[in-house]
C-alpha cells in the first residue's frame, strides 16, 4: 500500500488513459507535464484515423514529491508495483501511453519490464535506464527523445536502447543547434506513434478505457486553480507555453460550439458561444466545447471543436487496497479480487518468454557488423560481459586494454589474468572472420589500422596513472583519502621509480603544497593524503616525475568525491625519443594542467614537443596514427559529456 498519491488531471474519465511520471529533483512535480499535457489535448482532438479525439491524462506527484506523501524510494525501488496500483485505482486494466522524463523515464522502462501487459506505448523524454539490453523484451512502441548535448542522460545510452528495443521511435536533438526540440515535438510524435499503432491494441484489455468491474479510488477537488497553480516550490512546466507552440487547427465552428472559460469571481467554468457571444453557467445540451489554454493572456490559440473537455486535480488512492508488499521483478500481487486469470504470466508463460528473449539477443548480438563504440568494420571483436557492447581491437587498444571501463557506457569491464574477459559467441567471431577473409567494406583499413597501433605500442613507452579519493565517515568526522598510483608501464619504462614526488594542495589559490609525499606511503593507494572535512573541496595534485623521463609536472585539478571510492586513469605515452636529435622539437612545458573535475579518464601524449592531452580516446588515437578524428556524434557516445574539442588540459611554459 503506496497510499494517497496526488495527480493533476485532464479530460473526460471514460476517454483511454494516458499517464506521466517526472524526474528526480526536490521541485519536480506532476506540474512539469502541464504544456505537454495541452499539446496532447488539441493535437487528439484534430487529428484523424481510429485514434480517440480526446484522453484522460493524469500527471502524478511520486510519493515524497509535491503534495504527495510518502517515500521517494518507491517510484525507483518498486516501479512496476506503484505504477499498476495507480492505474488500477483508476479504474483500469491498463493505460494506452506511459510517458516518463528522466527517472520518471527509467521507471517507465521497467514498469514495462515488469508488468508487460501494462501499457500499450511509451514514451520518455532524457531518459535514463541500467542494462539497456534487457530492453529487448519491451515490445511495445517506445519513443526515446534524447538531447546529444545532455551529459547527465547520456545520448550512448539512448543509442543502446535503440538497438535493443524491438520497437523504437527514437529522435537525438543537439539544443545549441536545434532549440527546445522536445518541448514543441513530443506530443506530435505521442500521438503519431498512437495513431500509427492504436488498430494493434485498441481493444486489448480496453486499451487503456475504464473497466466497469473495478473501482474508482479518486477524489476530485481543485478545479482548473488547482490544476494550473503552482504549490510551493513546484517547478514551472516543461518549456512553459509560448502562443507560438499552439499547433495550426482548423477553424470550422458552428453555433453549438462553445468556449470553456474561467469565471475568477466564482472560481466556476463558464461557456461562451462562438458565434453570438452569449454565456451559459451550465455545459449546453450536445455542445461542442472548444480545447484551450484556460486563463491565458495575450490571445487565444485556433482551436478545434472536440466532444468532450474537462480538467482538475484529483488523488488517485490506494487506502483500503490489500496490504501490498511491492518487490521489483517478481509477479505482482493483485491489487483487487476478481482479476482475470490471463492477466499476468504464469510461470510457463515466463519462462518461455524469457528462453524465446534470450534466442533473439544471441541472434542478434551473432549478426552484429560495426563496433557499438567507433561504428567501423569489427574485427578481432570483445564482447563486455557486462554491458554486452562489442568493441573492435582498434578500439580495444586505445580503450579497455587501459582504462577497465566500456568507452560507450562506463560500465566496468571483468579482468581476469591482466586481461579484458570477452563473451563474443563462435557465431560472431566466425561471420567477422568471414568478412575479413573476403575483405569486405570496411574491413581492410581496419585490419591496417589495427597492426599501425599494435606496432606503435611495440615501439612506445607508456605508463598508465590512477587518481581519485576515498571517502568515509559522515557529516564533521567526514574523511577524504587524495591518492595517485602509477598502475603499470610499457615499454621498457620502469613502474617503480618513475616518479619524484607528488604534491596536494586543498587550497589551489597559494602555490605552497597542503603537504608532499615522497614515496608510495599507502599499499594499495600508492600515493596518499589524507584530511578531514565536513564538506568536499579541491585537492590538486601536482605529479614530479624523474628527470631522465623527459617529463613536465603533471597538474591534476581534483575535487574529492563522497562516494566511497572514485578513481580514474591516464594513459601517458611518453616522447621518443626522449632527448631528440639536434634542431627536433623538444618539450619546453613546465607543466601540463587537467581539469580532473568531474573526474574522467585521460590520454596524454606529446606531438612535436607539445603535449597533447584529451578525454576522448578517438583524439589520442588520430595522435599517435596522423589520421582525422571522427566526430563526437560518430561514435557512441555522448558528446555532451565533454566540452567540443574533447580536451580540458593548459599547458604552462
């Protein structure tokens, strides 16, 4: 039992269901869905085909959010459970769309996955989401809307679910280019994906209309103040409403059509008619009742006559449901008696849904042509073991042979002997030899480029540089650990004694270090510093590596972490030579400074006496081969993750 849940409501309770979950964030509300939720209304109502005119649109406040209370923990702990008591206290079996942004959205992934009988599309907007290849037993129409400049909802994720869905409507917007692309376009595209789809599901458990059999658990109160106003601290709606946005309708009318409009003095909807003007308290016998933006100044959107309208604020309550005991990814526990018997899987059911989902991953995972990461020819192929990413060994070189996380999603790779654990099937690695042995498109320059690589770590000299903090404690007793460790060295190039000094400085304004360490004084953090500080704060470490290395300082620009541990690498290829030959360029930095914060892995190289540092493994490849880089939307990942040019270093002379 979730209890009392608040919503925002609009249209007639007896039109199909459409239900919005937000995001995170301790203003996020039902009130972020109040533009969205008008386009949805006057685009239904112009448009054509089978799709209803009109829908019941119902915006919760999560428990713990707005004027809901409650745990916070439960949209993200228990999804599928909260989500269906809710559209079951609306008196449904099921709900036509579920639309979610950002946590909201990753609830709504699951909900699918844990209750796929539930909805019969989806649509998220920022969407974020763990182990997108489970996504493959989604089968509804899905539509993802991602912004490529985003770093915190990630355009790489976006693109893994893309391929997993077996159904996605998938659309990457760059706002510094494109503008607020989602705020004008996502109801347009709900209901293009409704329309499209609605002959497939519309009488499937009522396509998301009341079921007469089960209660109606709502209260209804507020009317359209209540609706429209703010509470407390609520953010504003998604993109506000601009005249602008008001899609272009047709204006037939006639004389029963009328306009709904708010009386202020009694807090009462009115009803104006079109053509003669003339004012009715009380909705006219089989008017046509024109949708709206209630209460707006400044002008009036063209409208189009629709059936049915209606809106305010109502809670949804599930007080007086059996006990419920909500654990996310078992059955669910029926919410009323009386439920059909086919509504969920049986165990059979399940099982032989999960054997046929889990034949179709392998089938497609065997077919796989390009590298999810660099999107070129793959040869040699990984598969990770735990994102299920397949890299290519161009890609594998410059990558996880270094750093132990997929360059696509970050997820952490299993090592066993020193070595990346690959899970590529005999089916894919005989189709890639295949290819490579008729020299297919693509694979050729691969092939080439790969042996340029595997030479050029023969010849080099490289180590690889750990950084990042520990943490402990809580609140004043709260204690951070800054540490750096040289992990490994190639190349002939020793591990140990590769490094003079290194310096921590809490206060980067005064070029007196907080303290110096000499000598690796922690076992398994190497170089460390310890302090205590209720409060995170900059730790800047300053790395003096032995003078017959050839190498300026190396500035790292940390700011310490509360999570337990945070630790990032960089892989520094040192110059070769190290003392060039007479009128060759030589290294004349100082030092080389990288803003570590947000922490993030690093390449380091030197190019003609210059060093070269970036966070984008692409940048350090085009380095060391002389080859153009590819841009970041060409590989798989976010490029909002970092700045343009991908680099965040100062050199200093």
């Amino acid at each position: 039992d979730f209890g009392d849940v608040f919503a925002r409501c609009v249209g007639d309770p007896k039109d199909p269901l459409i239900l919005y979950i937000h995001g995170s964030g301790p203003c996020n509300s039902s009130m972020f869905w109040n533009k969205l939720v008008m386009d949805v209304a006057m685009l239904a109502s112009a448009g054509s085909g089978d799709l209803p005119k009109s829908f019941y649109q119902v915006a919760i406040d999560c428990p713990g959010y707005a004027r809901s209370p409650g745990d916070k923990q439960s949209i993200r702990s228990y999804p599928g459970a909260l989500i269906s008591n809710i559209v079951r206290a609306l008196g449904r079996k099921t709900v036509a769309c579920l639309v979610g942004s950002s946590q909201g959205a990753c609830a709504t992934l699951n909900c699918a996955l844990e209750c796929p009988k539930l909805m019969h599309t989806l649509a998220v907007v920022h969407p974020v989401g763990h182990a997108p290849h489970r996504y493959t037993a989604i089968a509804q129409p899905s539509l993802l809307i991602f912004d490529t400049e985003d770093a915190g909802h990630p355009v790489s994720v976006g693109r893994q679910m893309r391929r997993h869905l077996p159904n996605p409507r998938y659309f990457e917007f760059t706002r510094s280019v494109d503008g607020d692309w989602e705020v004008h376009h996502t109801g347009e595209e709900m209901i293009a994906m409704m329309l499209e789809t609605y002959p497939g599901w519309k009488n499937k458990r009522l396509g998301g209309r009341r079921d007469k059999d089960l209660p109606d658990l709502t209260r209804v109160a507020g009317g359209f103040n209540g609706w429209n106003d703010k509470h407390g601290e609520e953010f504003d709606a998604w993109g506000g409403y601009d005249e602008a946005d008001a899609p272009d309708l047709p204006t037939a009318v006639n004389e029963n059509c009328w306009r709904a409009k708010l009386d202020k003095s009694t807090n009462t909807i009115v009803y104006e008619n079109v053509v003669t003007g003339r004012i009715a308290r009380v909705r006219p016998p089989g008017a046509q009742v024109l949708v709206e933006r209630l209460g707006h100044k400044g002008g009036t959107a063209t409208p189009e006559p629709t059936e049915k309208s209606g809106d305010g604020a109502g809670e949804a309550e599930a007080a007086g449901a059996p006990k419920l005991e909500p654990k996310a990814g078992k059955p669910l526990i029926p919410l009323f008696e009386g439920m059909d018997e086919d509504d969920d899987e049986d165990d059979e059911e399940r099982q032989a849904r999960e054997a046929k989902e889990a034949t179709a991953l392998l089938e497609q995972e065997a077919a796989q042509k390009d590298c999810d990461f660099c999107r070129k020819a793959l040869i040699q192929p990984i598969r990770l073991t735990k994102c299920r990413c397949a890299l290519c060994a161009c890609c594998v070189e410059v990558t996880v042979r270094y750093m132990r996380e997929c360059p696509v999603c970050d997820t952490p790779v299993d090592v066993k002997g020193g070595k990346v654990v690959s899970d590529a099937s005999p089916e894919l690695l005989a189709q890639v030899e295949e290819r490579v042995k008729s020299s297919d498109s693509g694979t050729e320059g691969q092939v080439a480029l790969l042996q340029q690589l595997v030479d050029l770590r023969q010849e080099s000299q490289r180590l690889v540089l750990q950084y990042g903090n520990t943490s402990s404690g809580s609140g004043s007793k709260r204690s951070y650990t800054t540490f750096f460790k040289v992990i490994s060295a190639e190349g002939g190039v020793p591990e140990k004694g590769s490094v003079l000094k290194v310096d921590f400085n809490i206060n980067p304004g005064y070029s007196k270090p907080t303290a110096t360490v000499k000598e690796a004084n922690n076992k398994s953090l190497g170089y460390a510093f310890e302090y205590a500080m209720a409060r995170a704060y900059p730790c800047h470490m300053t790395v003096h590596f032995k003078p017959e290395l050839g190498l300026p300082k190396l500035v790292i620009e940390h700011y310490v972490r509360d999570e337990p541990k945070t630790s990032r690498r960089i892989l520094l290829q040192l110059p070769h030579p190290r003392l060039p030959p007479a009128g060759a360029p030589r290294i004349t930095e100082k030092e080389v400074a990288f803003d570590a914060d947000p922490p993030e892995n690093a390449w380091l190289a030197f190019q003609a006496g210059k060093s070269v540092l970036t966070t984008a493994p692409q940048n350090f490849l085009a380095t060391l081969t002389g080859l153009t880089p590819l841009p970041a939307d060409a590989v798989g990942r976010s490029s909002s993750k970092r700045s343009s040019a991908s680099t965040r270093s100062r050199s200093r002379g």
